[in-house]
C-alpha cells in the first residue's frame, strides 16, 4: 500500500524512525509504507538536456561513465523535484522554467528505478560542476561517448527532441527488450503483449482441451496477420460487428513477433482507462480466431477428455484483453508483460486504511495552508510564515488528539480490523485460486505428456505411409469441398489412418457408429477399404456433386506427378464447347417447278 502524495510518504518516514511511531501512525505501519513506496528498489530521477541534435552530459569523477545530472529521490519530493533539485546541486543550474516533458522516460535495472525527465532548451547555461562530476560537455545524439551510460543511450533513441524518432521507435525498443513496458508516448500507452500461444491450453466455457499446433501459428505469414489486429476490452458474444467494435476498440497491434513458443505484439492502446486496468485487473489476452476450412479442426477422444486439434486458421478477428487467458494455461495472467514498475497503478486492496487516508488528507491541507502563506507579499511573508507554522503546530496537535482520544485510535484500529476481515477474506480466494490455478496446470500438463505419447518420432518408412494416407484422404475429401489436417508430429500410421477414417464414416450407412480405436491393424484395415468405399460413392452422387458444380482432385503417382482428376456436373467443361442450337428445314419442293 504505497503513500498517495509526498505529505504521506513524509509522515510515514517520520513513523518509521520514531519509537511507538508518530502522528497516530505506528511504527509499523509507517514501515510498511515505506516499504511499499521504495518497492525494494533504490528511487532516483534526473535530466536529459538535449537542444536540437546536441545532448548535455556530464562525467563521473568515480567512475569513466557519462549521463545526466540526477540521483536518488529524497523524503517527500515528487520525481521531477528531484531531477530539478540534483540538477542545480550538480551543475548549478535551475531548469525548473524550461520546456520539461511531464511524462518520464523509465530506465533503470533489478536495484534501481531511474526517471528520466527531457529539457529542451536552446539557451547557453553556465556549468558549475560539483565534486560528483569532472567534466561536461555538448555532445551529437548519435556520437556519444562509448560510455555513456547505458539507459541515457536508450532514451536518446527515443528522445522527443524535434528530430526525435517516432513511437515506432518506442514500440521496437520495448520489443527487443531495451525500454520495459508499458511506455506513454503523447496520447499512447505502448505495451507488449501476447497475441496467441501454442501447444496445449484448457478452455472452461468449452470444458474442453486444445492443442494449437505451433507449426501453424509460429511462421512468419501468421505474424504478418497479426498486424493492425484491433485491440478490444473483453469478448464480444462473437466475431467484431460494426457496433461491437465502435464500443469496445481500444487500440491496434503493431510489430508483431515471435517470442519462445508465442506470438507477441506490441499494443498501441489510446484508451487511459483501459491502459490503466490493463496495469491492474486485466492483465491477460484471448485472441479471436476463425477457422472456416471445413475439417481444418478435429476432435479427439484422449483417454475420456475431449481435445480440439485446430488446423490452419482462417480468420484473426481481435486480441481481447482479459482477467485471464486460455494461453495462461492455469498460471499467473501473463498476456500483458509490466516490466515498468513505476507505471503500475495502485490495486484496490492495496489502498490505506481510511484512518490512515484521513490523517493524510489533514496533512495534506496544513501543507496546502502552509504553502499559502508563504506566497503573501514580502512585508508581510514572514508574519504569516510565523502565523502559518502556529497553525501547524495546533493542526499536528488535534490531529495526534483525534487518533489518541475517542475519535482516536480504538475505532480506527477496529475499522482497520474490519479491513484486515476483509482481506483475510480477500487472501483465502486468492489462496482458493491459486490452488485452482495450480490443479488446472496440472492436468494441462498431464495431457501435454498423453499428446507426447502420440507424438513419438517416427521412422523414414511411418513417414512415408502416412504421406500416402493422407495423399488418399485429401483426394476424398477435396470430393467434399472439405480439407483434412496433417498428422501430428509423430503420429503413428495407425493412429493416423484410424483418425482420417473416423472422419469419413459418417458417409457409411452400416460403418458409422463403429468404434475403431480398439481395433487390430488387420481387422481395421477391412474396415478402413469399406468406409473410403462407402465415403466415394456418396461423394460421386448427384446431392454431393449437384449441377454447376466441377471438383477438382488433385493426387500423386508413385513417381511424384500431379495428377488432377475432376469430379462433378461434366456440362461444366463442356458447356464452353457446345454450339448455340438452332432448328433447320429442308425445302424438299425445290428445282421441281412446283
């Protein structure tokens, strides 16, 4: 539960060193905050000045680095106070009335979080360095020292300088892994995301598993598709409509790519809302994919669970952001990668007590009035300044006496009690989840070893025939309008013929609710003849192959050639052929005088 402003945090720090804690607030309770606030990690800020293609930078005397001026955040100051503050302290001079760009560029490592704050300026400054620094000097942005530190040569790649780079160049930096994310850039919020996963994941609303094949989405025509994908909140009922995508369009990816076994991407999201619970509460992706091809997708039956195998997809409507994904397969939400800490917003739970929230807001108007008074004129400053401390004074007092007295400390530790209640609460659903999550990562591991089982190596020879059974079962199926899927990797030829043929015996009238699973090489090998037997004469018939209608099946001889022979209406080839009919009449009265 970090602090909420720099009154907060200095109370806080004031609780921390002071035995019994200070202000109302425990010791304790102050630690915990500070705690909170540091994230573990050491807090600094500075200045990058840049004016045009030049880049100020300064030299360490303890070390050969070059950076800007800046150093650690001190009790009670704002990031951009202390980029000000180590300025003036490093070189002697105050940028606090340049052109400063809000919004800070993160660098940093596992022991610090550092914020970079841009100055443009294009005035001449003189430089008083302090003992930190020996030398400084102008620089061009793109022939800086070897040494520069390593976080200010990223930010000069991204620098909103007038010949700044684009958010392209943000986007590809967050990609390669060079700027964490999220990024804001303008009116964006740039984060990498996961667009899909492969292998095995587990569906819920299906109570179904799935295994994506990676050998259909890990290619670069798969991640060439992904980009421009509308980014969206939450699923619509179905694919994108015209209505769905004007209320739920958040943003867009860009730079899509591969990442292990996932398609990542980097999202341009323009909705703050969205950005802000993408950092919270949705931290997950579900891509929406299509697959039109008739037979690209089968079902299997693995030892009593259902298992999807999804051939090629045919359509990529929309990357949903969710709570959570299928491809988080049972894990932690890990669709949304936040390797930026510093943008990560505060979680409900993780808010003070309201005892603690209403001392802060007190402090927070006595340093309002405090700051008040000293803005009166000059002949009266230091009366008021004296008159303002008084009032400090008695505020701090009442304040200690409100939590100390009946208003005091016994309610607000019970309120809190209260809170803790429903935390408790809070911590025995997450404890419920985890171990939901932790069963669930389970069993989808479980199948991934059962589809390990089918997909075994296979030797040249398995290779071969599977390649002419599903050579014989594409021909077939083309008759159909219909394709099949590959064999898995490392599908035995049985498993795969029995497969392909469980497919076509629905067009056997005798053969269709036969079980093949159990059956042995030789009794299956009758069947099989029966079923393709049964499945072409249907597909030869007058319903499967109507009028108008040529099929084209395309299959290879032993020596490798193509050969293509069409099945259907044969008026459709010959149509082109035939002459425009007409009806003629043989004058037989002729030359006979008639």
């Amino acid at each position: 539960m970090p602090s909420k402003s720099s009154a907060q945090h200095k109370l806080m720090e004031i609780a921390t060193h002071t035995p019994g804690g200070y202000g109302g607030v425990p010791q304790s309770v102050g630690k915990e905050f500070v705690k909170a606030d540091s994230d573990g990690k050491a807090q600094c800020a500075g200045l990058l000045i840049l004016n045009g293609n030049k880049v100020f930078l300064v030299h360490r005397t303890d070390r050969d680095e070059w950076e800007g001026p800046g150093g650690h955040i001190e009790s009670g100051e704002t990031p951009l106070d202390a980029a000000i503050r180590e300025s003036i302290e490093e070189i002697g001079v105050d940028f606090s009335d340049s052109d400063i760009n809000p919004e800070p560029m993160m660098t940093g490592n596992d022991e610090v979080n550092y914020q970079n704050f841009i100055v443009n300026t294009s005035k001449d400054f003189d430089v008083k360095l302090n003992n930190e620094h020996d030398k400084a000097g102008w620089f061009d942005k793109t022939n800086v020292p070897d040494t520069t530190h390593p976080g200010v040569k990223k930010i000069l790649g991204i620098s909103r300088a007038d010949s700044a780079p684009t958010e392209l160049t943000i986007a590809k930096q967050i990609q390669s892994g060079e700027l964490p994310s999220p990024q804001k850039y303008e009116n964006i919020h740039l984060f990498d995301v996961r667009v899909t996963g492969t292998g095995t994941a587990y569906r819920d609303s299906r109570d179904e598993y799935v295994y994506r094949p990676p050998e259909n989405f890990l290619t670069d025509e798969f991640v060439e598709r992904c980009n421009g994908l509308p980014l969206i909140f939450e699923h619509p009922e179905s694919i994108l409509n015209t209505d769905e995508f004007r209320n739920r369009s958040i943003g867009v990816i860009i730079l899509p790519y591969i990442k292990g076994d996932e398609v990542w991407g980097i999202a341009k999201v323009f909705d703050d809302d969205a950005a802000e619970l993408m950092q919270t509460s949705h931290a997950s992706t579900s891509p929406a994919v299509v697959f039109r091809n008739a037979g690209s997708t089968e079902t299997l039956d693995i030892e009593g669970e259902t298992v999807l195998i999804e051939g090629k997809p045919s359509y990529l409507d929309h990357l949903a952001i969710c709570e959570t994904g299928a491809w988080d397969k049972g894990g932690e939400p890990k669709g949304i990668a936040i390797t930026n800490q510093e943008e990560t917003k505060m979680e409900e739970d993780e808010k003070m007590p309201a005892w603690a929230d209403a001392i802060m807001k007190r402090l927070d108007s006595i340093e309002s009035a405090r700051a008040d008074s000293e803005e009166k004129e000059d002949g009266k400053k230091e009366e008021a300044k004296a008159d303002s401390d008084g009032e400090v004074d008695k505020e701090i007092e009442e304040t200690k006496g409100m939590v100390e007295a009946g208003e005091g400390l016994e309610n607000a530790m019970e309120a809190h009690k209260s809170e803790n209640n429903e935390e408790d609460k809070a911590l025995e659903y997450a404890d419920s989840l985890k171990k939901e999550n932790a069963d669930l990562r389970a069993r989808i591991e479980a199948m991934d070893a059962k589809i390990n089982v089918i997909n075994k190596p296979i030797s040249s020879a398995d290779r071969d025939v599977l390649a002419k059974a599903q050579s014989r079962a594409d021909s077939l199926a083309q008759m159909f309008g219909e394709e099949i899927s590959a064999p898995l990797y490392g599908e035995s030829p049985i498993a795969y013929r029995k497969r392909l043929a469980d497919k076509f015996k629905k067009h056997s009238k005798e053969l269709a609710g036969i079980k093949l699973d159990s059956m042995d090489e030789v009794s299956f090998g009758v069947i099989e003849e029966r079923i393709y037997a049964d499945a072409m004469g249907v597909a030869r018939s007058p319903s499967v192959g109507s009028s108008g209608r040529l099929i084209p099946v395309v299959r290879k001889d032993s020596a490798g050639r193509e050969i293509t022979t069409y099945y259907g209406d044969s008026n459709e080839w010959l149509n082109p052929f035939k002459g425009v009919g007409m009806k003629v009449k043989i004058d037989r009265t002729a030359g006979k005088g008639v």
